[in-house]
C-alpha cells in the first residue's frame, strides 16, 4: 500500500493525495477539500471542536458558526457510508469534538463441521426433554398478522373513517331559532327571546287567534316583528299565515 494511502478498513482506503475514500465495492468516493481536511485531522487526533475550527475556517480567514462545523460532519458521516462504512465510525462527544472509531473486524469463519456437532448436541439435549403438550380444549391463538386479524383491522379502521360523519350530527343538538315558549288557553307561543314576551298582550292575542290555530311564532328584529300563525308547526307541512309589521 502507498504510504499515502491510510486503511479505514478492510476494503475501504483514504487517499488524501487524490481526495477520496478508494472502496473495493463503491469505487473511488471524491471528497470537498473541507471534508478531506476533517478526516485527516481526525486520523492524526487533532479531533477538538476549536482545533478543527481553526484548522479549517480560522487558518483561512473565515468566521462560522456552529451549524457549519455539525454540516461538515454531517457530509463526511455521508461520503463513508456511501464507500461502505458505517456512519458511526465518526463518534461525536459532546463538549470535546469527534473521533473515529476503528471498524469491527469481520466475524471468525466457523469450520462447518464444528457447527454441524454442535447442532446435533443441541437436539440431542432438547430430545431427552419432557415436551409441555397444550391443555385439551385450550383455542390456538392467531399469529398476529393472520389475514383474519388483517381484515379485522381493515373493517375497524374503515369504521372509524365512515362513522362519525353519521353519528356526530344525530348527537349534536340543533339549533333552535324560538328558545322560550308560552302555553296559553290551548295555544303554544314561541318566542325568538324573552323580550317578546308580554302577558297582557299574548291574552289578546290568544283571544283574536283564528280556530285551529295552535301554535304561534314569534320574532323580533329591533323595531320589525315577525308572527306565524300555524295549524301545527312551522314547517313545510304546517298551515300558517304570516304578519310582518313594526313596533313603532
């Protein structure tokens, strides 16, 4: 290996002179001269917040600030991941900087006929256990992801989705355009508010009412009242006549 060239792991190479991490797998990955700076001082352990800040900015005549310096990791973090390596080869520590954490060796090649024995002195031991059988009559439980347990969630989910469109108005309480209401001789009064009511003057009213009529609406607006007079109620349905005049 080139003198040059510094072994990040078994298949992955730094080489500073070219600007880029060699990877077996990946090709060469090119690197900013501000991400290849940062590795460098990060092998040779310059690895302090301040020192890379003036290695990097300060020695140059830049001022940054803190979300620079954490973007710069962020991006070399990116260029090793991308040539194989994992991203937490790069280890941040609060208050002091970053350094590099070396990679794990591959795993030991285990000889097949050692595994193979042992596999076979595992079902030897479980063999001579006693096996638990399930009580009679106890019900075996779905695997969790059956397609019974998915159509059931499919239907509560759409449940959800569609009911409340339904219920909520059937729950929630109309609105009513005549709150107070007046029982006189036979005859209900209804009142838009309690300012309309007048004893002496619904007496009257009552007396000069037309047969039939059983129900009386009545609404004021300032100085312009409104009265219905209904064979029932006042809906489409109701027989009603209809007065408009002004309290002045």
């Amino acid at each position: 290996m080139n003198r040059e060239e510094i072994s990040l792991s078994a298949t992955v190479t730094f080489v500073p002179e070219k600007s880029c991490l060699a990877s077996r797998e990946y090709g060469d990955i090119h690197l900013t001269p501000n991400e290849r700076r940062l590795l460098e001082l990060i092998i040779s352990g310059k690895c302090k917040k301040e020192t890379i800040f003036e290695e990097i900015w300060h020695s140059q005549g830049t001022i940054v600030s803190e979300s620079s310096y954490h973007q710069l990791i962020k991006m070399l973090r990116r260029k090793l991941q991308y040539a194989g390596l994992p991203g937490s080869i790069i280890k941040t520590i609060p208050r002091y900087g970053i350094v590099l954490v070396p990679c794990e060796s591959p795993p030991e090649v285990i000889d097949d006929d050692v595994v193979a024995c042992e596999v076979e002195c595992v079902d030897d031991c479980l063999g001579e256990e006693p096996v638990s059988m399930p009580a009679t009559g106890t019900r075996a439980l779905l695997p969790p992801f059956s397609p019974f347990y998915s159509r059931v969630l499919a239907v509560f989910c759409v449940a959800l989705i569609l009911l409340p469109p339904v219920i909520v108005p059937f729950l929630m309480e109309k609105p009513r355009a005549f709150q107070e209401q007046v029982f006189l001789d036979g005859v209900t009064f209804h009142f838009s508010s309690r300012r309309s009511v007048d004893r002496a003057v619904l007496v009257q009213k009552r007396h000069a009412l037309p047969e039939g009529i059983n129900n009386v609406y009545i609404a004021s607006n300032g100085p312009k009242v409104f009265v219905a007079q209904c064979e029932g109620e006042l809906t489409k349905e109701g027989k009603c006549s209809y007065e408009y005049y002004s309290s002045y």
